[in-house]
C-alpha cells in the first residue's frame, strides 16, 4: 500500500500537495452523499409568483380561496352555478385593477368568465393536479412536465380574432398568507373580449328563466328543446340548396357545368348548409361547453369533408367528358401536351384528396385538443403503427407509392394508346389503386397499378404518335416480290394519313420448302390511322393477289411420297383417277 502511495505520488510529495488531495477526496465524497438529497429537494420545492397582496379591494372575510388546481376550478364553478359571482371574484387575481375596480368589476368578470368556461370549454379533470404545487403525477414519465412542480397550467385556449388567448391559472404567495390558485391576470384582462365572442348569444338572453336549468349535466333544457328544431331546419334548409343548385344548372347552356352540379348538388348542399349552422351559433345560438365540443368540430369537418368532395366530384366531371370526348382521339402528336394536361388532372384529384384527409384530421384534432393529449402517444406508437401497416396494407401502400410514380414519372398519361399484354388499348384513367384501360372494341380493362407498372408494356404515343404497322402474306415460293413491291407502293399512295418519309417497305421475312413470307410495312400519323390503314392495305393487297395471280396462293403438291403442301386441288383429284 505504502508502495503503491508513493508510486502514485502521495509519499514523499510536499506536505501542501497532500493535504490539498486529502481535502478533495472529502469533498468528492460529501458530495457524492449529499447530492441526492440535494436534488430531491429542488424536485419537490413549491413553485409561485410572490406578491404583496391579493385583491385588497374585495372583501376579506368572503376570501375562501383554494389550494391546489383542481379547488379552485371547482369552487369558482360550484359558486357561479349558485349565482355567487362576488365570492367567485375571490379566485381571480384582480391586482391589476385598483381597489374601486376590483370592487366594482369583480363579481361581473367572474360572471363573464363562468359564461365562457360553461359554453366553450370542456374541463379535462385528469390534467388539473391535486397537489397544492402543482405537479401532475398522472403524466408519463416521458413528458416534460412529469415530476415537476408547476406554478401556471392551461385551461383552454380560445381564438380572438385569430390570435390564441389562453384561459391560465398560477399559484400566488402573498407576504402575508399562503400561496394559493387563482385566475392569472392576463385571463382577467381578456374576459371582456372573450365574452363578447363565446359568451350568450342574443337568442339566449331571451329565454325564460326556467328552461336554463340543467338537464343532464350541464346540458340545459333549453338546448334539449332546441336541438330537434335545429337538426329539422338543417334538413330542410339543406333539401332547399340542393334544389336550388340543381334548378341552377338547369338553366346553364354549357354541358360541363350541367354535369358537375349534378354531381356536387349534394356535398355542396352540405357544405353550405354545415356554414349556415355554423354561423347560426355564433350569432343567435351559443350552446354549453359539451354540446358546442361536439358541435363545433362535426361542422368543421363536415364543410371540409364535403367541400373537398364538391371539388373532387366537379373534377371527376371533367375527368368523364375527357373521357367521352376525347380519349382515342388525342392521337396526333399536337395533342401531347393535351395528354399531359388531363394527365395532371389525374394527379391534381389524388394530391387534392390527400391534403384534404390530411388538413381535415389536424382541424378536428386542435378543435378537440387532442394535440396534446395524443401527441407523445401517437409519435410512441409511430414505429408499431408503421410496422403493422406495412404489413396488413402491403398491397395497396405499393398500389398508392405507384400512383405517385406515374403522376411523377408520367411513363403513361391520360389518351396514350398503348400495346398491353398484347392488346391495344387507350388510358382512359389513373386512380389511386387502378388503371382503367379502354380497348379498341370499347372493352374496359381494370388492372392494378402496381401490376403495371411492375410489367412491360409499349406506349405507341410516349414522345410522338406516328405508328408503323404490319401485316403479313404467307404466298407460293413462285410468287414475286419485287412485283408485290410495286404494287403495295401504289396502292399506299391513296391513304390520306400515310407518311411517306417514314417506313415503307415490302421485304421476304422467311422461306419454307413450300411457302414463303412476305411483310409489308407502312407508317401513319396516328396509332388510330395506323392500325385502320393496315387493315385496309392487307384487305386490298389479298384482293390483288385472288384476282391477279391466285396460283400464288399456297397450294398442295404431289410428290413420290404422297401429298405435300403446295399442290392444287385439281392436281390431288387427278392423282385420285383410276389409271
């Protein structure tokens, strides 16, 4: 040990040095012991704002305020449902107003912000704390506010002319007296604003004192009444729009607008008749906290839901007249920028869809406050949640990620003719799973967008729409090419869409001991011309050759072993004689 020491450097060093070690191994070691303790008192010391008084102006001896969170949003509301707003002033904290203020004003504002708290503000009992400092103990331990003491919390927050104003209590310690919770000054200071917007409507103040009891909960017979009445006006006022949307169309000459308000009449009545009743409660209706939590949100996301509808429906309008009117038609190269317009179209449905689901989900969330509440649970559960749709939605995640390729990568648009599994069919649309190809005898063809995309296929009108095609005459080896030559290049020269720059060719694709093969080639200006053209071409080159030279026909021949192919049918019933 003594070795070891004064190979450290402790034996022999100067006596100042070792002392100086010596203290510093205690005071590691004091520390070390004391600073748990240390730090469970800073986690557990009581949090507040000291000021000199509370609310000198009021009068003492109704002074019953409360000590933890919960208290005080219990008494402030049991006092004010008894009609005792002068011993609810008691819990705001009115220290900004002077004393004749304060006297004056108290049992009104408490008035006022009870008539807010009653028909804007849900109470979430489980986030106000029973311990007088503060500290929520039911939060996860992952949240930033678990363990801690707290001298402020949020009741709400109401919007006041697109600024957020928070309804916030703190916990405040006279010199004299305990430290208690109280309404903070800044929630004082916007009760008059806040009343003016969430407050009893003009309606309200107009009904009879005995139907604004309670009936369940705080659900007041007057709304149970009036509810019935409202939802029967809101079905007749919706009955009403759509008529009056469709009686509108009527009139209306233009055929794309006559389709898209026959499709829309009734989203869009919805939608209209939602905002109606939306403006309705803020003006003449201003029902209790749980029905207006309930009410709110439900026409928030119904004039959203069906405004988006409304839009999708009128594109789908336009989406079904390109279809009738155009696809198989936009087959000149001009119209490729056509194709790229509709294409877009497509997409513009998908995007516009998809923001809309999105946008519509983040309304109602912040209108319930689910934010906060959903927010560390929904990022916990991300990867779980991811892991599991991936697996249960496998098929239509690829079908959804292909869509996307398609309207990015545009390998196919709205109007191209296309050869697909060996048949040619026009894309008449792309939706978010599926593909909806439109054959040449009108045939429709469903096939999902991953299944295509993962399979090749031939887009005749991808950079131009110039086609060539080809058709073939299987003839008897005596048959002359360089005479069939000529005669297909005349017989061409009649086609209007034939471009004569472009491919044009006769040639011998392949001999057989009794056969040969003769191809012809010819390109036109369009796979529509095209694909008619070498109809009509093959037509008139067999007729040429039946009425020219029917011994080029293949015929069945006689041979010292018997039949084979390329002999006439005079020939085998000659040989068939009797010598």
């Amino acid at each position: 040990m003594i070795k070891a020491l004064r190979e450290d450097g402790w034996v022999g060093a100067p006596k100042r040095w070792w002392l100086l070690r010596v203290a510093m191994l205690v005071f590691i070691g004091l520390a070390s012991l004391f600073a748990p303790t240390v730090e469970a008192q800073e986690n557990s010391a009581d949090v507040w704002y000291e000021v000199e008084g509370l609310n000198p102006g009021l009068d003492d001896a109704l002074a019953a305020r409360a000590q933890t969170p919960r208290d005080l949003i219990k008494q402030f509301l049991n006092l004010t449902e008894n009609e005792r707003f002068a011993e609810a002033a008691q819990h705001l904290n009115l220290n900004d107003l002077d004393e004749k203020q304060q006297a004056a004003l108290g049992a009104e504002l408490a008035h006022k912000l009870a008539d807010v708290l009653q028909r804007r503000v849900v109470i979430d009992w489980s986030s106000l704390p029973e311990r007088p400092d503060g500290m929520n103990v039911n939060l996860a331990s992952s949240h930033p506010f678990a363990g801690k003491p707290r001298r402020t919390l949020s009741i709400a927050e109401l919007a006041v002319r697109g600024r957020p104003r928070t309804i916030s209590i703190s916990r405040f310690k006279p010199e004299e007296g305990e430290a208690v919770w109280l309404f903070s000054p800044q929630t004082v200071a916007n009760i008059p604003k806040l009343y003016e917007l969430y407050g009893p409507a003009w309606l309200i103040r107009h009904i009879p004192e005995p139907l604004r009891g309670e009936a369940i909960g705080n659900v007041r017979v007057w709304e149970l009444l009036v509810l019935p009445i409202l939802l029967s006006l809101a079905v007749g006022c919706f009955l009403v729009m759509q008529r009056v949307i469709e009686a509108v169309a009527r009139r209306t000459p233009i055929n794309w607008v006559k389709r898209a308000s026959h499709k829309v009449r009734t989203p869009l009545a919805m939608a209209l008749t939602a905002l109606l009743l939306q403006n309705l409660l803020e003006t003449l209706l201003s029902f209790s906290g749980p029905i207006t939590s309930f009410l709110t949100p439900t026409l928030l996301a119904t004039i959203i839901f069906c405004l988006t509808l409304a839009v999708l429906r009128a594109i789908d309008a336009t989406l079904e007249l390109v279809t009738e009117r155009y696809v198989g038609d936009l087959d000149s190269e001009g119209d490729s920028d056509r194709r790229h317009f509709y294409t877009n179209i497509y997409a513009a449905r998908r995007y516009v869809l998809l923001v809309a689901v999105v946008v519509t989900l983040v309304l109602v969330l912040m209108q319930l406050n689910l934010f906060d509440s959903l927010g560390m649970s929904l990022l916990a559960s991300a990867g779980v949640a991811t892991v599991v749709l991936g697996i249960a939605g496998q098929t239509v995640l690829g079908n959804l990620l292909a869509s996307l390729q398609i309207a990015i990568a545009k390998p196919i648009r709205i109007g191209d003719a296309i050869q697909y599994e060996g048949k040619w069919c026009y894309v008449e649309a792309i939706y978010y799973t599926f593909i909806t190809l439109r054959a040449w005898d009108s045939r429709r063809l469903v096939v999902p967008v991953k299944y295509f995309i993962s399979h090749p296929f031939e887009n005749w009108t991808m950079t131009d729409a110039k086609t060539t095609r080809t058709f073939s005459l299987e003839l008897d080896p005596a048959a002359k090419p360089s005479v069939l030559r000529e005669v297909f290049e005349k017989i061409v020269k009649d086609e209007e869409h034939l471009l004569e720059d472009e491919l044009l060719l006769v040639t011998v694709d392949e001999y057989s001991s009794v056969t040969q093969k003769i191809m012809f080639y010819a390109t036109a200006d369009s796979p529509t011309e095209a694909w008619m053209m070498n109809a009509r071409l093959a037509e008139r080159m067999g007729d040429w050759v039946r009425e020219n030279h029917p011994e080029w026909w293949p015929r069945l021949r006689l041979n010292a072993s018997g039949i084979s192919a390329g002999c006439s049918g005079e020939a085998i019933r000659a040989s068939a004689k009797p010598a």
